[in-house]
C-alpha cells in the first residue's frame, strides 16, 4: 500500500501503481491539512468573501462575482466548458498516471478540496475506471486545463470512459486508446452503482489546473528512458563485439580525466561487458586499426551525456510531482490565500525538451553503429549481414528503417518551449507548451526503443559470424537472449517481425535484467 502524502512519491511509485497496480490511499497527515485548508473555504464561502475561483468568474472574467447560490454552479460550468480537447485519445498508462499524480498534488493540503473529492478519484484510479481524454488543446501554463477538465467530466458523469477496465500488460497500457471502445460516464457510473461526483466550491479549480499531463508523461518517460540507456550500453557492447572493436577506449585511467558521472557510469558498463571477451581477444595483438570510429569510441561521451541529461529531468519532475500546481494556494495556518502562478508548466516543458534531445542522441549514435554493422565496405562482414547477398537483402531494409526512426525524431526534437501564444483575452499572455513538449518526447521515446531493436538484431547477426568465438560475459548472456528468441538471418524473412520481438524484449526490461546480473551494471 502506497501512502500519499504529497511530498514523497517518486517516479518508481508511480510506476509500480500504473502498469503494476499498487494500491494507494491518502496518508492521514496529509488529511489533516486537506480538512484545515477545507475548514478556511467553507469559512469563506459562508462569509461572501470574494475570492478568485471561488466566488468569482475564471481567467479574464475573474471579476465578475458570483452568488453564494450560484457557487456548485460555477465549479461544474468550469469543468464543462474547459474540456475542449480534441485528437486521439491519451494513451491508458498516461490517464492512470495523471489520477495519481493529481491526487498527490491535492494531498499536500494547499487546494481546499474535500477528501471524499479526492477519495472518489483514488477508487476511480483502484478499479481503472479510466476517462477518454483527448490529447490535444493544453497550451501549458494554466496547467493542463482541457485535458484535467476531461478527467474531471468523466467523474461528474458527463465525459465518457473507456470499456477498457482491467489490468492488461504494460505494453497494452501505452498503446494509444484509438483503438478502445468508449462508454458515456453516466451509464458506467450508473452501472457500477456510483454517484456522479459533484464539485463544491473551489473543487473545479483545483482539479483542473495543474500540470498532471505533461508531468505523467515525464514520469512514465524517465522510468522508460533509464532502462533504454542501460538498453544503449548492451547495444553499443555488442556491436563493438561485433565489429571487432576494442574496448581501450573505455579505461578507467580516461575517463577519470573527464569526471562527468553519465561517462563515467557508461565506460564501466562497457568494460563489464566486454570482460573476458574471447572475440577481442582473437584480433588484441594484430589488429592493424589504431582507434575506432566515433559511434563506438565514444560511446561512454555520448551514452553519458544523455544519462546526465536523463538524471536532470528525473530532478525536475520528482520536483514536480510532489508540489502544488493549482490557484489559489490555500495556506491554513495564516487563513489566507496567495493568488501566483504554480500551474505554469516552464520548468516541465524545458526538462522534456532537454529530453527529447538526449533520447534522440542514443537512437542517433545507434543508428551509425547500425551502418557499419550492414555496410560491408566498412567491416569485412557479409554485406548486409547476409551470406547470400543478392538473392537476400539481409538486413540492408532494418538499417533503411532506423535512419527513417532517426529523421523523425530530429523533426521531433525542435523545442516546444520555445514558443508560446496567448490566450484568455492576453490573461495568460506566455504558454509554456509543455503538454506539446512531453508528446513529443513520448514518440522519440518510441522511435529510440525501435532504433535500438534493430541495433540488437544487426549486432547478433555480426556476432554470429564470429563464432564460436564468445563475447564478453555480460554481452554474451545478451547475446543468448537475443537468439533464443530471434534465430539467426539464414535467408530473407519478415525483418518485421523480428523487430517487434525486440522491441517487446526492450519494452519489458528483459535484456537489461539478463545483462545486468551477468555483468552488473547499471
């Protein structure tokens, strides 16, 4: 059982609650200081105190005052009208993560909502009763209004569910929801003997700014990208055991004259799994090469710097996920309240940006290693892998399909926080387009998954030719993994296929967990 305290989730837990199912519940200090910053709206509203989102109008009609009759009105009108969105729906992992992080967020006791209000989305959370909310409409910055207000519309039973109500495989939960059938909120509601939520006063406005979306995608994204980096180290050692490269470039005696942590941590890793090497070795005393090409040399310089890059994001969003987005803040103690702007999603938007572009560098540095593994006039291996070239293709299609992957992720990298564009009549005149910026990034994350599949492919293939011959150990137990899964490319078949298997392999952590007890790296 996962206790919410609002100030000590991380991105394991959240994890572990969205493709494992945890259990969670509000822990009860962190009650207290909901039912205190409660306590302080309830006195406002009975004393007609004017206050913004609660007895006034919203964004530039936060001058109009509203009656004290009109208040239940008010916040159910704002969840109504602020869901907007359009597109594709987000995808189910997405959805079960932004009720957790929401949930979090109003634990912490500074948004004066009811903990039966909370509690209601929590049971929504436990029986994956999951809105359909589109993916497009959030600019960023008063949170991520349209798509909160969709999370919202379903629990007050006028948005729609999914039909897609149990647990299912963590590939399953990112897929995109295109494909679910949905059902009105009212008849699920009613079928499964809930009462539609209803607001009270200030209850819209907590739950829908903030910058849940954004945020769930960094949080699933960081856990995903720490695993596809150790992913990037067996690739790169493996096509290094493949291309009869060495492993001098990764001594500990270099690296340490250039302390970065990322490149020191990746240097290790390749030394473990190289270690013993027999195909290194084979070619130590009479290689004729003095150094090898970048995409291998430098490896540890590359892989590292996305992992330093990887590290800084997962800072800014366990950051994030721990703090109060929304406005007003309510602080109980002093019996005020603090208009600002916590819901603005900079910080965010800037963190994913930073790593779109260091998940883009591993599938780029990924993709080189995959040409010089299928061009033969660079490696002395069969071209294309193949040892019937001409009647087979070999593998010369994967490396054609990994530099497409490649592309599109440098179209994908352009900064979205870069931009911004005003809206609620020049109110909120600078957007910081994080919700774009993590969208982004979840597709390159995708991209570099499917890159590196295809590296896996193309480096056991070479290896093959190096038989029996073995790699190091650490490689080598991957290597295994990868042929007892996906045999040897005799003659032309279905890469497609192949492909999927690696990536379902990556997807599930597998190759990493093989590698890392035969060579312990992290």
């Amino acid at each position: 059982m996962l206790l919410l305290d609002g100030n000590s989730l991380t991105i394991e837990n959240v994890y572990e609650v969205v493709y494992n199912f945890a259990s969670v519940k509000i822990s009860d200090a962190a009650k207290i200081r909901m039912q205190a910053s409660r306590g302080i709206v309830d006195s406002w509203v009975r004393n007609e105190e004017t206050i913004y989102g609660i007895t006034t109008g919203f964004g530039d009609l936060a001058m109009v005052t509203i009656p004290i009759e009109q208040i239940e009105e008010l916040q159910e009108n704002l969840i109504v009208s602020h869901s907007a969105g359009t597109g594709n729906f987000l995808p189910p992992a997405i959805v079960r993560a932004m009720l957790l992080l929401r949930v979090n967020a109003l634990a912490k006791g500074y948004s004066g909502i009811r903990i039966s209000t909370v509690e209601y989305f929590i049971h929504m959370l436990q029986e994956n009763m999951l809105p359909a909310i589109p993916s497009q409409g959030s600019v960023g910055s008063s949170g991520d209004l349209a798509p909160l207000a969709h999370l919202v519309l379903a629990a007050i039973g006028k948005g729609r569910f999914w039909k897609f109500l149990h647990a299912g495989t963590a590939t399953r939960l990112r897929l995109n929801s295109t494909n679910h059938e949905t059902i009105p909120a009212a008849q699920l509601l009613n079928e499964k003997g809930i009462v539609p939520l209803r607001l009270h006063a200030k209850e819209g406005l907590a739950l829908i700014n903030g910058t849940q979306m954004m945020t769930a995608y960094g949080t699933l994204e960081i856990y995903d990208a720490r695993q596809l980096a150790i992913a990037a180290d067996i690739c790169a050692a493996l096509s290094i055991e493949g291309l009869k490269g060495t492993d001098r470039a990764f001594d500990a005696r270099l690296h340490a004259t250039r302390p970065h942590a990322g490149q020191q941590r990746v240097a290790e890793n390749l030394r473990s799994l190289m270690r013993g090497s027999e195909i290194r070795e084979s070619h130590r005393t009479d290689d004729p090469r003095v150094q090898d090409a970048y995409s291998l040399r430098c490896a540890p310089q590359v892989h590292g710097a996305s992992r330093d890059t990887i590290e800084y994001a997962a800072r800014i969003i366990e950051t994030e996920i721990n703090s109060a987005t929304d406005n007003p803040l309510i602080f109980a103690e002093d019996k005020e309240h603090i208009e600002g702007g916590n819901f603005h999603g900079q910080p965010v938007a800037l963190a994913l940006d930073f790593l779109a572009i260091a998940l883009a560098e591993l599938a780029s540095i990924s993709e080189r290693r995959i040409e010089r593994l299928v061009n033969g006039s660079l490696n002395g291996l069969p071209k294309f892998l193949t040892e019937h070239g001409g009647l087979n293709s070999g593998l010369m299609i994967a490396q054609y399909t990994a530099a497409s992957l490649v592309s599109e992720n440098k179209v994908l990298s352009h900064p979205a926080s870069v931009d911004s564009i005003p809206t609620s009549a020049n109110q909120e005149d600078h957007n910081s387009m994080g919700s774009i910026a993590a969208q982004k990034c979840y597709k390159i994350l995708q991209n570099l998954r499917s890159v590196l599949a295809i590296e896996l492919l193309c480096a056991a293939q070479a290896i093959d030719f190096h038989r029996p011959l073995k790699c190091g150990a650490g490689a080598e137990a991957a290597y295994q993994l990868i042929r007892s899964l996906v045999p040897h490319l005799e003659k032309d078949r279905v890469i497609h296929d192949d492909i999927q298997t690696m990536i379902e392999l990556l997807d599930g952590n597998g190759l990493q967990t093989k590698a890392a007890m035969s060579a312990k790296i992290l």
